[in-house]
C-alpha cells in the first residue's frame, strides 16, 4: 500500500469514525427561526414589502394584482400552512405566508 492510499484510507476511516458524532451535533444544535422581516426595514421599504398583500395599495404598489401573495411566489420557501417562510430575496429573514412584495414572481 502507497502513501497515499494509506492516508486515504485513514481519512475515510477518521470520517466513518466520527460520523454519529458529526450527525448527533446537528440533531441537538438549536435551530434558529430567521427573524420576520418588518416592513420598515430597509430591504422591505425597498421592494415595496407588505407583511399582509390584503394591505397594498393597487394605486401606490402598480405591480401588485389581487391574489399575488408569498404563498404563491415563486421566491417562497416556507413550509406549506406555515404563517411565515424563508424567501429567497431577503436572506435571512422570514416573510409572511400573506405577505407580498413587487419582485412577486408565479411559481
Ligand atoms: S419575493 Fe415573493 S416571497 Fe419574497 S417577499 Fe416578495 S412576494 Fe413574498
């Protein structure tokens, strides 16, 4: 056996070893809820975010058409029924499952 196939072969091992452990550690890590995006918040105020689409302005928000919502963006993560979810244009924080903003996009 080579030098390099030693190393390879320890490596894996080490990996294989360490595994449950690897796997434990990300079962009981605390999982962090993103934070729920605000509409005051800069990168809201910025895309014309509205916590409930029922609340926009057709006359202000020209883009908006009724029955646009997170929910039926294509841009939205969140879990089905859930209240909120990631999206993919505010990194890091949550937006409302009723929410709607003008980069609304059709799934
Ligand atoms: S991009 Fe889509 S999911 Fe994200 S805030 Fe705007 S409407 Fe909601």
């Amino acid at each position: 056996m080579n030098k390099h196939a030693v190393l390879h072969n320890w490596t894996r091992r080490q990996f294989m070893t360490a595994l449950p452990a690897i796997g434990l550690a990300a079962w009981s890590a605390p999982v962090r809820a993103d934070a729920l995006l605000k509409e005051t918040d800069q990168e809201a105020l910025a895309m014309d975010y509205h916590a409930d689409a029922a609340k926009v302005d057709a006359a202000k928000s020209p883009k908006y058409k009724p029955g646009q919502t997170c929910t039926n963006c294509a841009l939205y993560f969140g879990d089905k029924g859930a209240a909120s979810g990631a999206c993919s244009l505010f990194m890091g924080k949550d937006v409302t499952a009723i929410g709607w903003c003008n980069a609304w996009e059709p799934k």
